[in-house]
C-alpha cells in the first residue's frame, strides 16, 4: 500500500502535474512494517502514525521537481491510454469515473479551477490555482489509501465534520468519499475557509438543481440574477449544514422516513437538552 508524507511548500512556478499522483509514485512512498502508535480510519484512507524513533520515516526525502514532473508524465500516459484526455474538466473526469462525486463549490476567491486528474477507477485530483499556489483536492471512494506519518495527527470538529490534519494534509470523509487536501503555499488554510469548502460541496446535480430553481426565481422576478450564485451557495451550505448536524438521521429525511421539518424538530429539540 503506497504511504505518502508531505508538508506545505511554497513553489515559484505551477505546472500541471498530479501531486497526489507524485505522492504514490515517487521514492519516498515505501512500505513501512514497523509496530506503530496508533491509526485512524477515515472513509477508505488509514492514517498510521509511528514513533518518532524510526529513523528511516524521517528520511524519505521530499519529491524533486524530476520526481513530480515524471509523475505528471506518467500520469497523462495513463490518462491517454485509457482514452482520456490528459486536461479534464471536472465534467469529464466525473463522466470518466462514472460518479458524480461532490466537488467545492466555493474556493478563497483567489483561487482558479486549473485541472482534474483520474486516478485510478477510485480517484480524481482536482487542482486550483492562485499565482504560484495550488491547492490538490484528491477525492477517493472504494479501494484503499494510507498515510504513514511520525509527526502528531491532530483532529478538529469543523462544522460538524470531523477533520484530521497531519504531514500538512487535511482529511475528512463525506458522504461516502473520502477527501485529502494538499496544499503548495506559503500559508495553510485557516480552519474557518476549510469548514466553507465543506459546507460547499455538491454534486454536478445537486449544483444544477438548486442554480435552476433561482434562475427561475430571478426570471419570475422574485431575485435579481446578480444574487443567484449567492443563493445557489448558501442553499447548499445550509443543506450541508443540516446534513452533518442530522447524522445518522439525515438518512431517514433522505429517505421520506422523516420529514425536513421533523428532522429540524428533532435537531431544536437536542440543542435545548444541552442548554
């Protein structure tokens, strides 16, 4: 199983390559047998974390620029390969995987949608860019994933969703995928912008739903188009919002078991227990 260790750099030139694909292909994804400390099972990825006293995890070297850059080279032979081409939109690669995996739909407004990268029949990596900074969205779901790590693996409750952070990757399951985020800048992402990417995500239906309704709310007159992207992300952020704060529960309000209003119920009703 390929282990990966990776911390936040800042970079002074952005090419389109796979980082996440660099991270399972270069020297320093070895196999580690070692007895560890501990391990955290989060969607399909484990975390192991060892001791600091072993020696040869501290020494995996960093990836080289010829290390991403032959990454990057396989991974577009691959792509070609399998007939895909190797600069996808987020449309094609969920068309390629046959998914319709949920995908940010906000990012800090610096940042551009810039590539998709399939990985594999589980994987894509999304790639955003802002100048010389990039940010690698790798979102998996079925087959197995691991990060080997010496360093502390921290866990915090954002939003509801509980989120691990260790090797300078951020991790968290939701709805079924799991999603490991990467980021080549000079400064990490605070903990408030990554609860807005999570309270974001959508899939390519639930997105084209809610922009079709308030697009017909504006045509009837009822909001100016100027406030429809707004509308359409914060429909999904409180759905969001309200999924992670339903829990097992949301699944009975997916399913007509209980209604929105019942599951809302049952949300004020828990809230005023804990006062």
């Amino acid at each position: 199983m390929p282990k990966k260790k990776w911390k936040p750099i800042a970079v002074s030139a952005i090419a389109v390559v796979s980082l996440a694909g660099a991270l399972q292909m270069t020297t320093y994804a070895q196999d580690i047998t070692k007895p560890f400390l501990a391990h955290f099972q989060v969607g399909n990825l484990e975390i192991k974390q060892y001791s600091k006293q072993y020696s040869d995890l501290e020494a995996i070297p960093a990836p080289s620029t010829a290390d991403v850059a032959s990454a990057a080279s396989q991974s577009a032979i691959s792509q070609r390969q399998a007939g895909t081409p190797s600069s996808l939109t987020i449309a094609d690669a969920r068309q390629a995987l046959g998914v319709d995996f949920p995908v940010p739909a906000w990012l800090p407004e610096q940042y551009k949608y810039l590539n998709s990268v399939v990985q594999g029949a589980h994987a894509v990596e999304l790639q955003y860019q802002q100048g010389n900074d990039l940010i690698s969205l790798l979102i998996s779901s079925g087959g197995q994933n691991g990060v080997s790590t010496t360093e502390d693996v921290n866990t915090e409750m954002i939003g509801g969703t509980k989120v691990y952070f260790t090797n300078g990757i951020v991790i968290w399951n939701y709805d079924g995928f799991t999603y490991e985020l990467y980021q080549m800048a000079e400064h990490d992402l605070d903990h408030e912008t990554i609860g807005s990417i999570i309270d974001s995500l959508a899939t390519g239906k639930q997105y084209a739903d809610s922009q079709a309704f308030f697009s017909g709310q504006a045509k009837a007159g009822q909001m100016s188009e100027a406030d429809v992207e707004k509308a359409v992300l914060f429909s999904i952020k409180k759905d969001n919002q309200f999924k992670a704060a339903m829990g097992d529960n949301y699944e009975k309000v997916k399913s007509g078991e209980l209604t929105r209003a019942q599951g809302q119920a049952l949300l004020e009703e828990a809230e005023a227990l804990q006062k």
